[in-house]
C-alpha cells in the first residue's frame, strides 16, 4: 500500500527550514529565522485579555459554521474603516487561517480539472492545495518587466491559450513583497468578470504597505472571493483564525463543506479577533519595526552580494537573486543555515523553474535578530 497519488506534491520548503532550524536550537545551537512570515510580536493585548476572559468562563465550545456573529459584524465594520466598503456580514465566514479559507474557497468555487491561474515567483501552497483537490495550477512567470506584478495582460494571454476557471492574485505579494497597483487591480477583476473566471484576491498581507495604498479587489465588483487573515499585520499566527468574503452564490456551498471540513474555526481564537480590531496603536508600532527592518535590508542585500531585488512594496519579505558565483539557491541556503546558523528560504519553494536563483528573506523578526542575521552572513566564507 502507498500514499495516495493526490499527496504527491512538493514539500512546502520554508517549513522544512523551520524544522532543521528548530532541530538545531534544540541541540543548543543559536539559530536566527529568516525563514517564515511570522511576526515576532505576540497578540496585541487586547487580544489576549479577551481570550483568558473566556478561559475563565470556562466553556468554549463549537460556533456556526460561518463562524461567530459578532466577528462577522466586526470584519464587515473593518471594509467601511479601511475601504469606505460597505460590506453585509452574511458575506463573510470566518476560517480556521487563510489556509483553510483557500482550500474552502478553490472546493466551493472549482470543480477537478478547472485550470487556475497564479503567479510566479508565488505562494508555493497555492499551487500544492490546487493539485492536492484535482485543480490545475497555471503558473505564469512574473519578473521585472512588471516589477513582478500579475497583470490584466498576463490573464488574458493564458487564457487564450487555454481556458482558465480561476485566478488568484496577492497584493502584497508572497514572497516578493509586490504590490499590484489599484489601476492594475481593476483592469484584472473587470477581465476576469467579463470573461466569467472566478477572481481570489489574497489580501493577508493588508495593513503592510509602505508607501502604496491598498485596494481591495471588492471596490471593483461584487464577484471576487477575498481571503484575509489575523497572521500577519495581526500577529495571530499561531490562533489559525481568518476569514473569506464570498459572493452570495458560494455562500451556502461553503458553508455546508465546511460544516464537515472543520466544523467550526476554534471560538477562543473568535474571541480574541474581535478584539484585535481595537489595537490598531499596537499593531501600527509592531508595522513601525518592519519598515525599519526594511529599510535595513534595502541598505544592506546589495553590499552582500544580492541581485535583482524585487520591489519591497509591502508584507515582509525580500525576494533576490543569491550572490553571483554560487551554484544554486537550495546549496546557498543550506550553507547558510550550517555555518551562519541563518535560516533563509530557497526560491524553488516560489518558482520551480527559475527559484534556484533565488532566496526569501523574512524580516518578520526584530531588527537586533536581523542586523545580527546580517552580520552573520557578510561574516561567512561562504560567499
């Protein structure tokens, strides 16, 4: 007996670091990550004292499907606050993080065979959920022609070439840090509903910009599927809460897959997302310390030998090319993690075909963690 061949995809590689990072600290070695999206700064608070209110009360138990009420109501309040959107919380159902979000969505909204459109370099669970529920992940390679963005023209070439069900554009983007411009953003949605493909915009990485407005793919219609998170600008990544906006026809649908997916998205986590909403004081000085991070990073990738650095328009990554000389960016990080004690993602994990060229770095972690990253590896003889 064998695994099913529906499990045959690639490793998802940043966790894979993680994992030989964490068995290196565990052996006494001082190891710094670079290596996943996962802020440094706990739960704000607010967050907190909310969740232990509700330990003390002492029952957390199962919610609707869709997720609590008054969570619903607050996410709707967020679109007026931060997109002057008008949003009715029937639309929203909130999930156990973005991951179960995506897998909702690509199961309510596709049926096996639909041909996805994304992004290269891009989120690599993207295209291993796709494959894992029969879809076909259609990879279209984005560079610096387009400052890495996802265009209107890029969907509209693929989709000639072959019909396209689905696509999903970030902004900000995974791992690039790119963001799609607002023009650009509409331009992609009216394509996409004139020609009847589905539009997901991944927006997790929304309340990370620096110096570009955001958009949500909702001020250009109704139709999209929006998937957000409490990960990110939020510092929840380990309460796996998030949420989707649905158009009213997949409401019901997702509903009932995920009443017997996931029953419920854990209330305690619920709980504390509600509140979060109100430190935004809190979270704005935490987003203070990646831009400073950021600005760091700009300064210092090109003296280390970096390449090809795409625009760092938000979220907190930096995509770039590894210093010339090296062999490939899968040796590259293994070197680094061996002798710098430095965890960095290879970019095969975002692009297959051309991610040997590439790394990610995460500048989630606080700046003494990074400067000191750094140090390590202009110190090293590896380059």
């Amino acid at each position: 007996m064998t695994a099913s061949r529906r499990s045959d995809i690639d490793p998802f590689r940043a966790m894979d670091v993680l994992a030989e990072a964490n068995r290196m600290i565990a052996q006494g070695d001082s190891v710094l990550s670079l290596a996943v999206g996962q802020p440094a700064a706990p739960a704000p608070e607010i967050a907190r004292a909310a969740a232990r209110r509700m330990l003390d009360h002492g029952r957390i138990a199962y919610t609707d499907a869709l997720g609590r009420r008054d969570l619903r109501e607050r996410i709707a309040r967020h679109y007026g606050e931060a997109y002057d959107q008008s949003l009715d919380a029937d639309r929203i159902m909130v999930t156990t993080g973005s991951s179960a979000g995506f897998n909702l969505a690509f199961l309510a909204a596709f049926d096996p065979g639909d041909r996805i459109a994304i992004a290269a370099p891009g989120y690599p669970a993207y295209r291993n959920i796709l494959r894992t529920l029969g879809l076909v992940p259609v990879e279209i390679e984005v560079d610096r022609s387009t400052e890495y963005v996802f265009t209107a023209e890029h969907l509209r070439c693929a989709h000639e070439a072959g019909t396209i069900a689905g696509v999903l554009v970030a902004s900000p983007a995974n791992p690039t840090g790119t963001m799609t411009p607002r023009e650009e953003l509409r331009r992609l949605v009216e394509y996409a509903d004139a020609q009847g493909i589905r539009f997901v915009s991944d927006e997790i990485y929304h309340g990370l910009a620096y110096g570009k407005a955001e958009a949500t793919a909702l001020e250009f219609s109704q139709r999209p599927i929006v998937v957000n998170s409490f990960s990110k600008y939020y510092c929840m990544t380990g309460w796996r809460i998030g949420w989707l906006v649905l158009p009213p026809d997949l409401m019901r649908a997702a509903e009932r897959i995920g009443q017997s997916l996931y029953i419920s998205a854990p209330e305690l986590s619920q709980v504390a997302a509600t509140a979060v909403f109100d430190a935004r004081d809190e979270l704005d000085r935490a987003r203070d310390g990646y831009v400073r991070n950021r600005d760091l990073l700009i300064d210092r990738l090109p003296s280390l030998g970096f390449r090809d650095i795409a625009p760092i328009d938000g979220a907190f990554y930096a995509y770039a090319a590894i210093p010339e000389g090296e062999a490939s960016s899968s040796a590259f990080a293994k070197a680094i993690l061996e002798n710098c004690h430095v965890a960095i993602t290879p970019g095969t994990d975002f692009d297959p075909r051309r991610g040997e060229r590439f790394v990610r770095l995460s500048y989630a972690c606080d700046h003494a963690t990074l400067a000191e990253a750094l140090d390590r590896i202009a110190a090293n003889s590896v380059r």
